[in-house]
C-alpha cells in the first residue's frame, strides 16, 4: 500500500522521561508487548527479525474473540525514527511512523503518526482518538518500563544488555 492511499487520522507528541538508549531497546524488543503490555498484546510469535527489523504475529484480547495480526517493524536509527505497518489482519494496510527528538541525555520528544487505509472523513476523527488513547497507554506504560530500568543501570543493580521482557526474559 503506498503513502498516498494513506488517511493521517491523528499526531500523537510527548515527552519521555527516557534516552534515545533505552527507546531503541523498547522498539527492538518484540518479546514484552504481552508482558508489559497485557490489555493490548495477549500473545506474539516472530516470524523474522534483523539488527533493524522484526515481524511478528501479535494476538490482541477481545470480548468475544481474539484478533490476529502481523504487524512489521522497521528501525532507521540514522534518522532517528521507526516504522509499524500491519501486513495482515486486524488493521492491514494501517502505518504508524514514530520520530524522536533527544532534548537532553534522558528526555526524548516523541512524534508519532497514524495512517489507515479506506477511511472517511467521518470515521477519520473516532479511528484517530482511539489511536490517541492507545498510545498515550501504552506509551506510559514503556516509560515507566524505561525509567525503571536506568535506575536499575544507575545503581548498578543490573547490567547494561539490552533486557528482554518476554519468556526469556524477567517476565
């Protein structure tokens, strides 16, 4: 699907109590979206990963039955931004392009947009705040996850390898 078939629904911007660091050790780290993540992610296979990649099937919990997708994530830590695009099922076509901006060595602004194929004008505005609240969720949770750990970092209580969260990891 190209850009250009491609409805802006919303801008979500905030500010991370977080370094570019522990930003890039969250998107990488497939494995925690449904352990940290629980009332989004009910589960999450990789089906491929690179140093600047991964795609995965994620299970996402409803009341009548779970939903599936596969969703891609795509890094381009050069520009210092990153892609998720839904390849299959729930919300195919659908792209959220996320930019940081460090302000200093601990607090990153965060520019994220959300795209969807086949809405209108009408539907545009309810699709966009429910984005909008998704992400202001999930991103508190992350941020907490975040700071948490450079405090662990900081302390010296754990060491500096990216953490995993999932099954083979603390989790």
């Amino acid at each position: 699907m190209n850009a250009q078939s491609l409805t802006l629904v919303a801008t979500y911007r905030r500010t991370i109590h977080a370094s570019l660091e522990r930003i890039w050790e969250n998107v990488r780290d497939w494995e925690h979206l449904p352990w940290l993540h629980r009332s989004s992610f009910s589960g999450i296979c990789l089906l491929d990963q690179t140093p600047d990649s991964w795609r995965a099937r994620i299970t996402m919990p409803s009341a009548n039955a779970p939903r599936e997708a596969v969703i891609e994530l795509q890094l381009d830590q050069a520009n210092r931004r990153y892609w998720s695009r839904t390849l299959e099922g729930q919300g195919v076509g659908g792209e959220i392009l996320t930019c940081l901006k460090p302000l200093d060595e601990r607090t990153t602004v965060i520019v994220v947009e959300f795209r969807v194929p086949g809405v209108g004008a009408k539907q545009a505005e309810a699709v966009g705040d429910a984005y909008l609240h998704l992400y202001a969720r999930l991103w508190d949770e992350d941020e907490r996850m975040m700071m948490r750990r450079q405090d662990l970092i900081d302390s010296r209580r754990i060491n500096v390898e990216p953490l995993r969260l999932g099954k083979r990891g603390i989790g």
